[in-house]
C-alpha cells in the first residue's frame, strides 16, 4: 500500500459519495449536493486542506426532512 493525496486523489472519492446521494434521490440539483456537501464536511486545522469528507453525515443529512425522503 501507498499514500497519495491531492484532487486526483479526492475526486473519486467525491464523485462516489455524490453518485450515492443521487442513487438515494435521483432528483437533487448540484446546488443542494454543494449544500449538503458543505454543511456535512469536517473542517480541517490545516488551513490548506479542504474539509474532510464525512459520508455517513452527509447521508444522513441527505435523508432528512429538510430534503425529503427518496
């Protein structure tokens, strides 16, 4: 096993967790992925690191009320 970092890392990673949501309801628009991505997202010390993707968050929070139900 290796580390590897950086978007080529990061972008499947994303691109998964989005197509998850979309599975889940198919009907979201990118501005309310951004939202959820946004608000679920665990911001990091290092200042030049983006937030740390938390997908169970941002699943749970795709299945809340705000949002609705599949």
């Amino acid at each position: 096993y290796e580390s590897f970092d950086g978007t080529s890392m990061a972008a499947p990673i994303v691109s998964g967790a989005i197509a998850l949501m979309k599975s889940m309801k198919p009907s979201l628009k990118n501005k309310e992925i951004l939202k959820i991505l946004n608000q679920t997202s665990k911001p990091l010390n290092d200042r030049s690191c983006p937030p740390l993707l938390q997908l169970e968050k941002t699943l749970k929070k795709k299945r809340g009320k705000k949002l609705g139900k599949p």
